[in-house]
C-alpha cells in the first residue's frame, strides 16, 4: 500500500509539473520542410516539446516561403525550426521589425551551403570546369534528359527559395543563350532521383543542391565557384526576387539557417520554452551523420529525433534543465 501511495504521488506530481508547463506552453504547430534536415528538426522540436515540457506540439506541412509567409501575415504556424533566412532577408527582417517574428537559435550552427553542384566524376576529367560559366560552355557534358542536343541545369521544386535563385542566376549567367535549359525537377524526391540517375549511368548533371544532406555523403559532388564576389544589395534586390527582370550574377552566400518562431507564442510559451529554443542548434557534420543513418535505416523524422536523442545526450542536455532532461530520458 505504501509503495502503491508513493506511486500514485510521484505520478500526480509529474501531472501537475507538466500540466503547469502545458498551461504556459499550451497548443503549438510546427512547420516540417519537405527536405530531410528540416523533417528531422521538427520532428525533435515536437518530441522535446510534448515530453520535456508537456506542450500540445504538432507537426503541420510547409516550405520556406509560404511558411515564413504565412507566420508573419497569419501568426501560423507557431514553429519554423530550419528557417533559411538569406533566401527571404527583407520578409524575415520585415516581420521581425514589425513584431511578428521572434528570432530564436541558429539552426545550423556552421550555417546551410547552397550553391550548383557537378558530379565529382565530371569535375576530375574536366579540371578546366571550375565555375558556372565553365560548366554552361559545355553542354555536351550536362545533357537534357528530353533534348540531347541541349544541356540542363536542374531546379528544385516550386516553393523553395533555392529555386527562386537558381532560376534568377539562370538568367544571370545566360543560361538560355548557352543552349542550357532550366529543369522543374518537381520534388525534392525528383530532384535527388535526377542525381542518383546521372550517377548510376556516370552522366553529366549539374544543377541546385544543397548541404547538409545524406544524399551528398552519399554522392560525392563539387560545388561551382560563381566566378564573383557577393553582392548583398543585388542579392537582396534581384536575385532572390522572381519576378526581378534583370538579375546579375552574384555568388550564393552562407546561409544564416535559423529558428523562427511567431511572436505570439514567443509570448505565450514561457521562458523555458523559449530558453531551449535559443539554445538548440547543431553542426553540419551532427547533421550529415544523423541523415545518414536515417537514409541507411529508411527512418523517419521521428525515428531520427529519438535516434539523435539517444545518441547525443551530452550535447541536447546543454540545451535544456536537468528537470527537463529527465522528462525526455523518461519518453526514451
């Protein structure tokens, strides 16, 4: 009888912490990118969220520029865990000095590298094809799937901000005019099978990519130099604008990969809540190894967080209180 009280007390009183913590906490959507760094960050974001600190967390669908979009004009979702902020600087700047958006903890702590990728195999038997515009005088070496009289340069699917600049520096570097055309590869899926196609035949392809990812530990590729130095004001003018008629070329900087939260659950979540999410942030490398496993095991987000969570206690448990710790090793 004694240990069946103590049972029933130790029980009420964890009901009572993580009820105090869902009341501050309460409802919360988070946004999961159709790409596999940014599932498995959300998927970690709502496992921390739910187990360590009793929030109602749930996972909702999105992309970099109808989410950021949509957190700033609609204060929905709440979350945008893996938030490319470079590809969106004057709307995420915008919100945020407007008082919609609540910058939290970068993402990437070594920042997210976007650029056009060759196959290392092209690289090593053409060494003279280092920047963009060397690929675009051949292509012979990157034909159109369609067209073998053309080459292509492959595009990510609609909705990305990758895809946006990628189509703007396709008109930069005269894409069209080099008898290159520009690829809707429709998916990220698509985009990753048009890769691992040109690798099993040992053809030419070039076009956007991004890291971190497993696909580039898996697929050993070679970003192409741009051949000029960044320029902020045409980056932020032209190249990240779709419409913009006249884009100049420009290098794809580092990008700022950050945690973007709505300010209304800024204020609504409480200081521990937002402490985590100001501190939670990992490396390319933690990443690239943790998406390995994943695609090795054909796991999913939340196969990965719990993975992550188990593998890397010395580094998550920096990012939240003993208390909260015990709470997650508890849902293992």
């Amino acid at each position: 009888m004694k240990k069946l009280l103590a049972s029933t007390c130790l029980i009420a009183g964890y009901l009572a912490v993580t009820g105090t913590a869902n009341a501050a906490c309460g409802d919360v959507t988070i946004a999961s990118m159709n790409w596999q760094s940014a599932e498995v960050l959300a998927a970690l974001d709502k496992f921390i969220l739910t187990e360590g600190y009793g929030c109602n967390a749930e996972i909702i669908v999105g992309d970099t520029v109808p989410t950021i979009t949509s957190m700033i004009e609609k204060g929905e979702p709440d979350v945008a865990p893996e938030g490319w902020v470079g590809l969106l600087p004057e709307v995420v700047n915008g919100g945020i000095g407007d008082g919609k958006l609540v910058a939290a903890a970068d993402s990437l702590s070594d920042g997210g590298v976007q650029g056009w990728w060759i196959p290392k195999y092209v690289a090593d038997a053409h060494p003279d094809i280092k920047t963009i515009d060397d690929a675009l005088k051949h292509p012979e070496l990157f034909p159109d799937p369609e067209d073998k009289s053309k080459g292509a340069v492959h595009n990510g699917p609609a909705g990305w901000g990758g895809t946006v600049v990628t189509g703007q520096l396709y008109k930069a570097y005269g894409g069209a005019a080099a008898n290159f055309t520009l690829i809707d590869t429709g998916s990220a899926a698509g985009l990753d099978g048009s890769i691992a196609k040109a690798y099993e035949r040992k053809e030419g392809w070039v076009g956007y990519y991004w890291a971190p990812t497993a696909l580039l530990g898996k697929y050993a590729m070679v970003k192409l130099d741009h051949g000029v130095a960044f320029n902020a004001a045409e980056w932020k003018r032209c190249n990240t604008v779709a419409d913009c008629a006249d884009p100049k070329k420009n290098d794809w900087p580092k990008d700022k990969v950050q945690t973007l939260v709505t300010k209304g659950f800024s204020d609504r979540a409480g200081a521990e809540v937002m402490g985590y999410l100001g501190k939670r942030s990992w490396t390319n490398d933690t990443v690239n190894k943790l998406m390995a496993w994943m695609t090795d095991n054909q796991a999913t987000g939340e196969d990965g967080a719990k993975h992550f969570l188990e593998e890397n206690e010395a580094l998550w448990t920096q990012w939240v209180s003993p208390e909260v710790a015990e709470n997650i090793k508890a849902a293992l």
